[in-house]
C-alpha cells in the first residue's frame, strides 16, 4: 500500500474519517475484473471498522468478487469551490476516504438482519415503525426481485484519507459574492 503522496492533505484524524464514514451517503467499490476495471456506486454503511454493503447476488459485481475479492472502496465529497486571485491556485474542498481490502458475503442471518437494519436507520430514518425481522431478511436475501439479494461486508486492510477543508472567506458562490476579493 503505498502512503499519500500530497502529505499537505492527509488526514489521520480517525474521529474525522469515522464520522465522515458514517454519514457520507455514496461510495464506489473498484473491482478488478481480469484486465478491467469495474466500479461501482453504492449506498453502503459504516459500523464497528467494517463497510457493508448489498445488491443482487447474481450481478456481476459479484461474480467478479468471487473471482477476486480484493477491492478498493472510496467515499468522497466535495464541498465546493475554493477562489483564488490565480487562477492556478483555485482549488476543491472536499473530503475523501479510501479503504482497501476483500470483499465477502455474509451468510450469517443475524449480521445481514443488523446490517440491513443500519441501511435503513441511515438511509430511511424512522421511516418504518419497527425493526426489520430475520423472517423478512432471509425473504429478501432469497427471492426479491426475481433473484437473492446478497450482502457484503469489507473489513479494511489499510485506510487512507485526504482532505481539502472549507475556506469560508474564499468559497466561490454562483452569485458572484465569493471570497473577499
């Protein structure tokens, strides 16, 4: 694994990264499929150092994870524009998030229960009014949708993180207000 090259913008604040993990709406898993990259967009959640995540079982996301389960996941977020008087120092705010490790399903029915619990407390939150039920899990994870849906769990080998924070003063704004120019 090599180390973040722009050191000016790694963040090793694991607060930081937990949090931006756990509220961050969208990820990408990269998958390697023989000679090509294959990556996909994913609602996904973050709980007790592992990303979980679910889709069809009988996709090619996870036929490629079969055949090979390391993976690289990146979750980022940008927060806008940052001005500057020239022009090749105005920069993004974001924040970003790589994980890197394999992938597997989850075959345990409580843990996917848990898992697809989270996704909707994160995604649909008091939406429904009691808690899903392994009968319902086992259900869906069997025949929704004309096929199982499967899900994954990912528990890092190495995580990096880099980010670019808010300059409130320099934030370009569409009506022309930005910075302090």
């Amino acid at each position: 694994m090599k180390p973040v090259r722009y050191k000016v913008r790694e963040c090793k604040d694991e607060e930081k990264i937990e949090a931006f993990l756990r509220q961050a709406r969208i990820g990408y898993l990269g998958l390697a499929d023989g000679n090509h990259p294959y990556v996909v967009p994913l609602n996904y959640v973050w709980m007790d150092g592992r990303l979980y995540f679910h889709g069809a079982g009988d996709g090619r996301r996870n036929q490629v994870m079969q055949d090979n389960p390391e993976v690289c996941f990146t979750v980022c977020e940008e927060y806008g524009t940052i001005t500057n008087p020239v022009p090749a120092k105005t920069d993004t705010a974001y924040m970003s998030v790589m994980l890197f490790g394999q992938a597997e399903p989850i075959t345990d029915l409580d843990e996917a229960t848990c898992v697809l619990q989270e996704m909707m407390n994160k995604y649909v939150p008091g939406y429904y009014d009691r808690p899903l039920s392994k009968q319902h899990v086992d259900k869906y994870r069997s025949a929704v949708y004309g096929g199982p849906v499967q899900v994954c769990r990912m528990i890092p080998r190495s995580i990096t993180a880099k980010e670019n924070p808010v300059e409130a003063e320099s934030m370009y704004r569409a009506d022309g207000n930005e910075g302090s120019h």
